[in-house]
C-alpha cells in the first residue's frame, strides 16, 4: 500500500500510520513533555512540534547531526527545543536524564542505538510517561528489553499492531505505570 513519504514538504521516515499512531496513543496518555533521541530529516519533529503547540507539551530534539537551517527555523517557529548533542556522551546523558526525570514524558528511542537508548533512558521515565522504539523487529527486539520492561512493568499499548506490515509502523509502544 502506498503511502505519502513527506510531512509538512519534508521526507519523511515514518509512514502515515505511525504519526496516526502516535496521535492515537498520546491521547490516552499524561504526559507533560516530548523527547525525542534522533531528529533525522526533522518530519516527525516538526510534527511532534505542532502537537506540543496544540497540548502545550514541551517538545526537545536530539540528534549528532544538526539538520538543514530552513528546517532549523521551522523548529523555532514551533519552540522545539533542538540539541546537537551526543546523548551518551557525559554531558548529553545528563542532559536527557533530567529532562525526562523531571515530568511524565513521551521518550522516542530512534538515535541509530535503539536498544542502548531504550536500555539507558527507560529507568529514568516518571510514572505516567510513554516510551517508543522505532524500527521494531528490524534493529530493536523483545529479548533486547525483556529484562528492563519487566523490572518496570511496562505496559505495551496495542502490540500486535507493531510489525503489521500492512502499516508499516515498526513502532513499539509502552506505557510506565
């Protein structure tokens, strides 16, 4: 099934039903802030900006590699908080850390390090947050969090949903009770 590849005139990486996705799950959730680890081209960002304007969420964006200056602006203009920033470097993982810990936060694992961004962040979470993996069954697995989602008791939302290649979402979801 095709699908539109861009949002807001820029490529995007996610398919349609992902941003679908993500809308449906956020309503249900209680979260304060968004951030998210890998902005790449920025589509999802910019989306994630435009949520964060309706919700009046707190939206940062983290990534190695800074993004085109148009997109820049764009992200301004919609007060996303954007970071240049390696999030495993001393500095970048205490700048995560207490972003996350200090309200219930929508967290996106998508940096290119999936399983050790999950595997360090996820801990931090408050009670009330929603953490996401893109790229599931592809570089991310249930053995690689296994551990991490049971001392948390995680709480998947819609699992079956995440490898339905109909949608193409590749995107896992929990809550943290």
């Amino acid at each position: 099934m095709a699908y539109n590849r861009t949002f807001a005139g820029i490529r995007a990486q996610h398919s349609a039903y992902t941003y679908e996705f993500i809308d449906e799950f956020l309503k249900h959730s209680k979260i304060e802030r968004i951030v998210e680890l890998g902005t790449a081209a920025g589509a999802l960002t910019l989306y994630f900006g435009i949520l964060g304007k309706i919700a009046n969420w707190e939206v940062h964006s983290f990534d190695r590699v800074e993004t085109a200056k148009d997109i820049q602006r764009a992200f301004k203009a919609l007060d996303i908080n954007y970071h240049v920033e390696n999030i495993f470097s001393d500095d970048g993982l205490k700048h995560v850390q207490a972003l996350i810990e200090e309200k219930p936060t929508f967290l996106l694992c998508d940096n290119g390090h999936k399983i050790r961004e999950f595997n360090t962040f996820v801990p931090f979470l408050l009670s009330g947050s929603v953490v996401a993996t893109h790229d599931w069954g592809v570089e991310i697995r249930q053995g690689d969090v296994d551990a991490l989602c049971k001392k948390r008791k995680l709480l998947p939302y819609k699992e079956k949903m995440w490898t339905e290649p109909m949608r193409d979402l590749k995107l896992a979801v929990w809550f943290v009770p």
